[in-house]
C-alpha cells in the first residue's frame, strides 16, 4: 500500500515486478513459485489474470506489424515515446528497429523489421545495448496501475493457486501493517472526495 501522501505517485519499476509476478503465478511457468512480500503490499489489489490476458499484445517473428498500430495501442496502454528505452512502459523507434520495454518483463524487447514483418525479436540490456538472448515471440501488458480501474482488480489471495501456502513470520505485525494500509487508504480516498 502507498502512503498516503503519494498514494497516487507510481513507481515503474514496482508496476513491472507486480505485473512480472501476476505472470508467472498465473501461468505456474516452471511449477511451484514463492512469493516474498512485505505486508503493504497484500492491501494493494491486483489485476485479474483473465483480464490481463485480454488486454496482452502477442508478437512473434515473422508477423506482420504495423506501426502506426502499434504506436497507438502503446500510447493508449500508458507508454511513453522516448529516444532510447531504459524504464518499464517506454518505447522507441528508429527506423525498422522498435524497443519496446513491457511492464511485463525484465528486459526490453527489440524488433527488427524488415518492411512491415518481424525479422528478429531478443531481449536486450538498456544500459549497454547488447542483446541478451533471441526470442520467437513477446507478450506486452499495459501499465497494471493506469490502464485498469477498480472493478478490474482482485485481492492478491484471489489469483493464487488453490492450494497455495501462506507464512507470517509475525502474524500480530502483519494485521497492525495491515490496519495501517487500511486507514491510509482511507485517509487518502478522503482528501480525494
């Protein structure tokens, strides 16, 4: 949960481990994950996979793209054109190459086009600019806390596997975080009205 004074202030790089971890619970790549997390961060509500899913833009090579298309579906998805790609929800284009830095992954993609079909997609560093590995395909998720309102969020609790586990190492501690998130929250919805 945000504090109350910059209950609206969000952090990129928090918006693409959300995202990151809404993925990968979800889809259980790999089998069992564990998921640490401070207690905040259970009051602040996730968005449902389901709907997720439907606002994902699927690339892969060989396809056509069209950027205008493009470029209109990630302004409306809450990226922001810039020169070069270094933060979550950032895109670039120069020429027939399109960085694209998802709030979905860890990496920046980079797309190269040869006229309008993806010849190359790979994942790359933005410090350095080297690639870190070649890809057939990528997945991009809209900013989690912009493009989705209330109605399409669910408790963290809700997206977990049936059978999941949850350990407190302080259960006491938790509540009184929890109490605390929730009246900021409140707090914070106040000054809104």
């Amino acid at each position: 949960c945000k504090k109350a004074a910059t209950y609206d202030a969000i952090n990129n790089n928090q918006v693409l481990r959300r995202t990151e971890t809404i993925n990968k619970v979800t889809s259980l790549e790999g089998g069992a994950h564990i998921i640490i997390a401070y207690p905040e961060s259970i009051c602040e509500k996730v968005v449902a996979p389901k709907i997720l899913d439907s606002n994902r833009i699927n690339l892969k090579i060989k396809e056509e793209l069209y950027l205008d298309f493009l470029i209109e579906v990630l302004v409306d998805y809450g990226f922001a054109n810039v020169d070069f790609v270094y933060e979550p929800g950032q895109f670039s284009i120069r020429g027939g190459i399109v960085d694209i830095f998802s709030f979905g992954n860890e990496w920046p993609y980079r797309l190269e086009l040869f006229d309008e079909e993806i010849e190359t997609i790979r994942t790359f560093n933005p410090i350095d600019q080297l690639s870190i590995r070649n890809i057939s395909t990528l997945s991009i998720v809209p900013n989690i806390n912009s493009k989705f309102d209330a109605t399409d969020q669910v408790s963290l609790f809700k997206i977990l596997p049936e059978k999941s586990l949850v350990w407190m190492v302080d259960e006491q501690f938790t509540l009184d975080r929890l109490q605390i998130c929730f009246e900021n929250h409140r707090a914070a919805k106040e000054q809104i009205k």
